[in-house]
C-alpha cells in the first residue's frame, strides 16, 4: 500500500455557517467520513483542520501573511490514507463531505525513501 495526503481546500468566505447545527453536522459528517475509511483500513492519519489564517517564511528573511490573501480557497485540513495507486486514492475520497460546503481534495502520493 502506498500512502496518499489529502489536502482539503475550502473557501472560507463561502462556507457555510450559518447555524451552530450546521457545524455541528458537518462536523459529524467529517467523523463518520474518516470512520468509514478507518473501517476499510485506508485511514493511516486522521489529520487536523487547520485555521484558516497562518504566515509564510520565503527567503532572504521575508515573512508574509497566508494563507495568500488574493485567493479565496485555502487548505483547511489535511488527512493521509492508504491506496493501492492514484487511482483508489482518488475513488476513494468521492464521498468526502467537504464537496457538500464547496471545498476540494487534492490528492498527493507521499515519496517513500
């Protein structure tokens, strides 16, 4: 098995959040997501959301605000699974619940060795 990040894009200034419910549910919506891949034993790292506010370190000594401001979208988590390719990995993640608020998945094979 190989092993895949997942990198969750989401624009923030369009997320739903309109009821304390909402979160709720989408929340529990992303638990029983990340069950369902444990359960096939897919899931390798639960990962973490992110804020959605951070700074970035370029060189020569500059650090700037990020996530960049003059895009919308910025990750807002991470989680890493199992697939046997590209392929699997991307199957996989088509019942994310992120899609259900707009955001992305972006697929990354991480480099063993």
């Amino acid at each position: 098995m190989k092993e895949f990040l997942l990198i969750f894009r989401i624009d923030y200034d369009t997320m739903p959040t309109d009821s304390p419910e909402k979160l709720q549910a989408m929340a529990k919506n992303r638990q029983d997501w990340l069950g369902s891949l444990a359960a096939q034993d897919k899931l390798s790292d639960a990962g973490e959301r992110l804020v959605p506010v951070g700074k970035i370190r370029k060189p020569d000594d500059v650090v700037t605000d990020g996530p960049y401001v003059e895009l919308k979208e910025a990750v807002s988590g991470y989680t890493v699974i199992k697939a046997a390719d590209l392929k699997e990995a991307t199957e996989l993640i088509k019942d994310c619940p992120i899609f259900e608020a707009g955001g992305s998945v972006e697929v990354r094979q991480i480099m063993n060795g």
